[in-house]
C-alpha cells in the first residue's frame, strides 16, 4: 500500500447491541472503566503488508496464541483520551493530535511501528459516531482506550513482526469515587517509576505493571495514589502512577517538574501549563525534592497542590503520607488556584470556556 494512500476500514455494525433501557441504566451508576461500548476499532500491522485490514467492528475478544510476544515481552502501548458532549450538542475531542503523536513516539521506544497520525484519529473519530450514544451527557464522558500489542507468535526476543491496534470505548463518570474531594497521597520511598534512559516517558503497559506494588502499598495506607521520586537520588518528586504533579506557592507561581524522559508529558499536564500562562501566572517546569515540599508545606510557602491527567482532570491533593508521618497541604481542601485551572480546562472541554488555542477538535455529523 502507498503511503499517501489513507488507511480504509470496513464498518460491521454489531447485531446485537445492548439495550437501549440496559445502557440507560448502566449510565446511572458509571464507575471508571467498567462498562464497555458496542463496538472497537480495530488494525492490523504485518512487516510484509504494513497497517491493512481497518475494521470497526462489534467489540469482541481477541484470539490469542499463548507465544504472542506481547504475553512474555510486553511490547504493549497505549493512549487515555476522552469524547465529549459539549455544552452546544457538539461532540468534541481535546487535542487528540497530541494522543496521536505520542502514540508514535511511544511506539518508537518500545520498537514498534509507528502508526500514521491520520489513522489514529480515523480509528478513533469512526469509534466515536458509531458509539455516540454511549457518550454519557453531564460531568460524564467516553473514555477511549487506543492500544496497541505484539501479537506474533514468536518466543525469540526481538521486536514482533505483527501487531494489532484497537480502540475501545468506555462511558466514565468521575474517576475518584470521592468526586472533587482532595485526594491522600504517599511517597513511595522503597520503589520508583521510572529510571533515565528506561520507559518513564513512554505510556507503555510495563510502566503501569512495575507501579502497582507501590499503588498497593499507598491503599494500604490508607491513600488513594502514589508519588514516585526519582530513581538516581530518591529526592526529586516526579510524578504519580499515571498523573502529572504541580506545586501552588504562597506567590501565586505554579511549580511542576521538568520532562526529561523519566516523566510521562502528559497533555493535561502542557494543556494547565498554557492555560496558568494565560492567567497570568508565572509557571516553573523545575526539579522539587520531597525535603523541600515538606518544609513548605509545614512553613506555608506551599499553599496547594495537585494531580492532572485525562482520566481525573485536575484532583487537589489535601495529605502527603510517608514512612516517617504525614503532612498537610494548606487547608487540605482543593485550593483556588486548582480550581481555577481545573474550571479553566473543563470549560473548554464542555464547550462553554474560550478555546482559544484551538484544542477542541468537533466530531462532525453526529
Ligand atoms: C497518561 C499518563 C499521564 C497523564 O497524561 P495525560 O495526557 O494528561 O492524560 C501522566 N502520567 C502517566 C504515567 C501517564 O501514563
């Protein structure tokens, strides 16, 4: 196939869809990432053929050969983004080139083909008229999952000559079960996320899979997420499991830690950045130990913080839990600040903020 020639997917409505009264009901009660749409996007990657065989298709599970080289060497990679329904019916995607380039340099990283951006967007904007309705109306959304997996059969350790790449999509309500209330978090002091040189800035599957004793360990404590420290001196805050971290001063700057490949660049995370900028407000992209975090926690310098992502947009961070003890975050609610920027971006996202970078990207004809 040539590559100017744009990737084509053959449509297969599923013939038994779920009950329109069954999805309504579900619709009452969403969790995050319990209840799936009708259908999936689905393309294939061989090293003879390329990306073929583009489908939209009823949501199914895949055949697997227990040697697919993703089960033993996890090439796996994936994307977290979000269809909405705007304020004016429109429905809308936030920066969903952003999801296809990192995709791609994802991909590069874990030695996979990357797949053209244009593809991406067609998999996913195909997905999302096909399933428009499973877009919950109000503070709910479609969560939409892009992956992609080796799929070869093949126990040599080298990259596979055959992957697969898929979308699914998922109706969510808030992520935290506590709604907007701030969230506790713990310093995991024994384990770390991401070391230079490794896969801290891909969003591979690994990444998630080496998080999750240090998660367990943050529940145990009775907190709802991790913070990770760097892997070279256990010192600099870097980020949590799957969120990016910020830092409110007492002279209304914004602090958050720099990119530098051990940091997932999240796109909420660049998103508050510009939006804090157009406010006005002076933002830092610099290194901050966790020493310092608590002594002006303790001092008052540092009067709030918070986590951003995709899937929990902007959760104020209220307690630090540690080995040692715990501290607290100005008055442990979500500060104005944060809620300021959180208001800033879901305005756009719904449709009602000025968008005037441009970032919201209409799905037409829904
Ligand atoms: C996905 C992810 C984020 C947030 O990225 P967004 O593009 O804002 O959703 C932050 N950290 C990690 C580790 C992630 O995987």
């Amino acid at each position: 196939m040539p590559a100017s020639t744009a990737l084509t997917f053959d449509v297969k409505p599923n013939q038994k869809p779920l009950a329109e009264s069954d999805r309504l009901k579900a619709f009452e009660n969403l969790g995050f990432g319990t209840l799936f749409s009708d259908h999936m996007a689905v393309i294939r990657w061989t090293s003879e053929k390329g990306w073929h065989s583009g489908e939209i298709t009823a949501r199914a599970p895949f055949p697997i050969d227990p040697a697919s080289s993703v089960l033993h060497y996890a090439q796996e990679i994936f994307e977290g983004m979000k269809a909405y329904r705007a304020a004016d019916g429109r429905v809308v995607l936030f920066r969903p080139e952003e999801n296809a380039r990192r995709f791609n340099e994802s991909a590069r990283r874990m030695a996979m083909p990357e797949l053209p951006e244009q593809a991406f967007l067609d998999a996913v904007e195909k997905l999302v008229r096909i399933d428009a309705k499973w877009i919950p109306e109000g503070e709910g959304s479609l969560y939409l999952r892009p992956f992609m997996f080796a799929s070869e059969t093949f126990l040599g350790v080298r990259p596979s000559k055959e992957y697969i790449f898929c979308v699914i999509a998922s109706p969510v309500g808030p992520y935290f079960k506590g709604g907007a209330k701030p969230v506790k978090i713990w310093v995991s002091e024994n384990f770390t996320r991401a070391a230079l040189g490794g896969t801290g800035a891909a969003k591979c599957g690994g990444n998630y899979a080496a998080s999750l004793v240090a998660q367990a360990e943050a529940v145990e404590h009775g907190c709802d997420q991790v913070v990770f420290l760097d892997a070279a001196e256990h010192r600099w805050v870097e980020e949590l499991g799957g969120m990016n971290v910020f830092f409110v001063m007492d002279d209304g700057s914004v602090l958050t830690p720099p990119l530098g490949g051990t940091i997932l660049p999240g796109i909420t995370r660049k998103s508050l950045i510009q939006l804090a900028r157009d406010e006005g407000i002076v933002v830092e992209e610099k290194q901050y130990s966790f020493e310092e975090w608590r002594a002006d926690a303790a001092s008052g310098r540092l009067r709030e913080a918070f986590a951003c992502g995709t899937a929990a947009v902007v959760a104020g961070i209220g307690t630090v839990k540690f080995k040692g003890g715990e501290f607290q975050i100005g008055t442990g609610e979500t500060g104005p600040v944060t809620t300021k920027l959180r208001q800033a971006l879901v305005g756009i996202q719904r449709g009602q903020g000025n968008d005037q970078h441009g970032w919201l990207h209409p799905i037409e004809g829904i």
